[in-house]
C-alpha cells in the first residue's frame, strides 16, 4: 500500500505554526469587539446583531474557499495562497479596526476581518489531513490547539498587559482607548509573521500523489435524489416566509429575520438542487456535497452545535456580564467597566492557556478513554466552568472557571476533527471542512438571533445569564458525543 510517510515533530510544528498567528488575531476580536462596539455607542441587545459578521462570513467563505483550494495548484501549492492572501487581508483590518470612527465602520471592519480570517483558517484544517497519515492527525490538530492556546494568551491579555505597563486604558467618549489600539497592531504583525512562516517551511503533495496514497478515500458519488432536495427546499422556504411574515405582523424583534432568513436561504438553495440536472457549478457542487455527506459529519454535526452556541454565548456576553457581575458598572465609559473588560481579557489569555495545557494532556486521555468519551468529559468541564458564573462573585475566582472552559476549547478544536477526517476522501478534503463549518456557524447564527431576545423575555437584560445557557449547550454536546462511531484508523502518534 501506497502510505504517507510520517512527518517529524517539527515538520508538524512548522505546518502549523500559521494558526498561532490567526488565533492571536481571532482571540483580539474576541476578547475586545464587545468593547469597542460599546465604547462607539452599541446598546447590549444590539451587540449579538453586530457579531453575525463571525458566523455569515464562516457560512459563506469557508465552503467557498474549500471548494476553490481543493483544485488549486500553483507554485506555492494547494492551501498556502489562501493562508497567504487571508494573511494580509486579515493584519489590514486589525490595524484599521481600534481607529474606527464610527460603530458602523466598526461592524463593516469586523466583516473584513472575520472573512479574511476565514481564507487562511479553513485551508489550516484541510492542510492536517492533506499531509500526515491518519496516525499522526490527532497530533498535528493537537499541535493547532497548542499553537491556538498560546496564541490566544498572549492576545487575549494584551491589553491587561499594556494597561499595567502604563498605556492609557480610559479614552474619551467615543474613542477606543491606546491599550487596545496597540494590542491590534501587535496583533497584526504577528498573525502574518506566523502563517508567513508556514508558507515558507512548508510543502505539499502534488493532487496526483496525495490522491495516490491508501488512505485517501476514494469520493464514491452518491447520486442526489433531486425530487426529495426540492420538496425539501419548499418547506425550507416556506417556513424561512412564515417566520419572516409573522416576525413583520406581531413586530418581534429585528434579529429574528437573522434567523428566519438563513431558512428561507436554505430553502432556496435546496431548490437550485432539485432543479439540477447536472452537478456543475460551485453551489450545485457544494450542496450536493452537503446532501450526501459522510454518516460520521451528520452525528457530529450535533455536538458542534451545541458546543459552537455555548461558545457564541462565551465571547459576546462575558464582558458586559463580568462587568455587570463583578465590577458592578454598565457604563462602557467608566473606570470599573474598563477594569472588568481588561479582567475578561485575563480571564480569556487564562482559559486559552489551560488550552494550551490540554492539548498535551488530552493525547493521553484518548489514549485510555478514547475519542468519544475523552471529548464528552472535557465539554462537560466546560460547561461547568460557564455555569460557575453564576455563583461565583469574587472576580480572581474565575480563573478556576476557565480551567474548564479551557479543557472544553481544545476538545472542540481537535478531537471532532479527528473524529470526522478518517472518513473524508482527499480529494474533497477542503470542501468537507467547510461544509462541517456549517455547523459551527449556524449555532452562532442562532445565537445571534435568539441570545438578545432570551435575555430581554426571560432573565431581565442579565448577560450573565447567557453564559449559563452556554454551560447547558456544552452538557447536551457531550451527550451527542456519544453517537458518533469511533473510527478504528484513530490512535494517537508519539
């Protein structure tokens, strides 16, 4: 049999040291977009509204971009010309993002940022599978969330860091203060510095050679049934109407045409299907793709969206809610919300750091409880650690919170991973990883547009509450984990 050979650890090292990079621009976004979206004028219910860039960006580059990189070849390779051009893409909208004069200019730039990161993050995914055999991926997605966790410390604490170094940490109304301002510059140099590193010291098979190894999967075209996708894109479409309708009739909140939109333009896209006589074109092929997708991606598409609505809760609502909660301010201008906001930085450098720390320990969890129940136990740390929120009050406290949140954040960037790619063939590699990002989007999607909504019916405006519904997610994930098969090929490289 025709095998991949095994990559040393510091080749693995080198391929994915791109994604110290993006994260630290990623974990910028997360732990400050809240802020500077307060700090231009943002009320709290409309900040869920303003984070739709993350997940409709995902939703729509991600597949693109695997599909397009599944049929590149050029002199840098398959996937590092998307690693390369997000790269410069995304290190302009962080150094433009802090300057924003305006909120809507913020929003516009988060936009920006967040489809440019989806260029070089969904070819990092593919690139694991595309160049190690199957006994080293857990290793290679487990070095990811090393590089992920570290990344993201730095980041994340930035602008605590800049803050006791004696850069100004309050700016006049309107103006996004000097300590977040240089963590984005310092961030954009980073991001590119690393994946430039990575197109550097790294190579790739040729498409004729990676489709010749054994563990390649050769793509089995299923055939659509096309008279079922257009029943099914009718419903879709008719019940994505009847939402908008009846949100317009009883005047329900504006983020709900968020959510009964994307139906109909599920909907819509079923159509195109069924009305397909051949699979050409980029939206056949990726709905097709989509309709006959491997048994093993439709079972972990439930455990990423709970796991991906629990985290959609975590970045939006930890601010004000820490705020809120623990420096007892909702004024984004005064001393005690600026205090707590840089404190959800510490808190998110910490959990990113206990994720660093997991990646090691979480090859030898594998190894004596294997993928599924490994992956069960770490969602549920985290949950926990989310509804500890709720209890705790002394704001130190909350770092034991992120050991859980931690554990749970390395889980979901790398055991589904290597739970779905023994069962992908190479060929569509790149455009099955976007497609599974379906189902980390569409729960943020969700999110978007019920989070607000809840919050306001149900728990008097109290973002604190959120993160609780985020601990919850996180323990119904770890029981989707148990349905998905564990894949014979998976064991863990030393």
């Amino acid at each position: 049999m025709n095998r991949k050979p095994e990559l040393s650890f510091w080749q693995i090292w080198n391929m994915c040291f791109g994604f110290l990079g993006i994260q630290f621009g990623l974990a910028l976004q997360n732990a400050n977009a809240s802020r500077i979206f307060q700090t231009l004028g943002a009320s709290i219910e409309s900040i869920p509204v303003m984070w739709i860039a993350a997940p409709l960006t995902g939703l729509l580059v991600q597949p693109i971009v695997g599909h397009l990189s599944d049929r590149t070849w050029n002199r840098l390779g398959r996937r590092r010309p998307y690693f390369l051009v997000g790269a410069v893409l995304t290190t302009a909208a962080l150094l433009a993002m802090p300057n924003s004069p305006a909120l809507w200019v913020a929003a516009g730039l988060l936009w920006i940022m967040d489809a440019s990161i989806n260029v070089s993050m969904e070819p990092f995914r593919a690139f694991v599978g595309d160049q190690l055999p199957p006994r080293q991926r857990p290793l290679g997605f487990a070095i990811q969330s090393f590089f992920i966790g570290v990344g993201s410390v730095i980041a994340s604490a930035l602008p605590w860091l800049l803050a006791r170094a004696g850069v100004d940490n309050v700016a006049a109304e309107g103006v996004i203060p000097d300590t977040v301002k240089f963590a984005f510059y310092a961030g954009g140099a980073v991001l590119f510095g690393a994946v430039l590193w990575t197109v550097i010291t790294s190579r790739e098979y040729p498409p004729e050679q990676l489709q010749a190894f054994a563990d390649s999967h050769a793509d089995e075209t299923v055939d659509v049934d096309t008279h079922a996708a257009w029943r099914s894109g009718l419903a879709w479409l008719a019940a994505g109407v009847a939402g908008i309708v009846l949100v317009a009739i009883f005047s329900l909140e504006k983020e709900l045409y968020l959510l009964t939109g994307g139906v109909a333009a599920y909907g819509l896209a079923s159509l195109w299907l069924g009305r397909a006589r051949r699979r050409e074109g980029m939206l056949t092929q990726v709905m097709a793709d989509l309709y006959t997708m491997p048994d093993a991606m439709r079972r972990l598409a439930w455990v990423q969206f709970f796991s991906w609505f629990a985290l959609f809760a975590l970045w939006i609502y930890t601010t004000p809610a820490v705020a809120q909660v623990h420096f007892g301010s909702t004024d984004p201008h005064s001393v005690a919300y600026n205090e707590g906001a840089n404190w959800v930085g510490v808190l998110f450098a910490a959990y990113n750091g206990f994720a660093a720390l997991a990646a090691l320990v979480i090859p030898l969890m594998v190894r004596r409880w294997g993928l599924r129940v490994s992956h069960l136990v770490n969602v549920w740390l985290g949950g926990a650690g989310l509804l500890s929120f709720l209890f705790i009050r002394d704001p130190q406290w909350l770092l034991l919170s992120m050991v859980g949140v931690g554990f749970a954040w390395a889980s979901i960037l790398s055991l589904p991973y290597v739970l779905l790619s023994d069962s992908l063939p190479a060929a569509k590699m790149g455009v099955y990883m976007g497609i599974f990002n379906f189902f980390i989007v569409i729960p943020q999607l969700l999110a978007a547009s019920v989070l607000g909504v809840l919050l306001k019916l149900f728990f008097h405006g109290q973002p604190v509450w959120a993160l609780a519904l985020g601990g919850g997610s996180l323990l119904v994930a770890g029981l989707f984990t148990l349905r998905v098969r564990e894949p014979q090929a998976a064991s863990i490289a030393h």
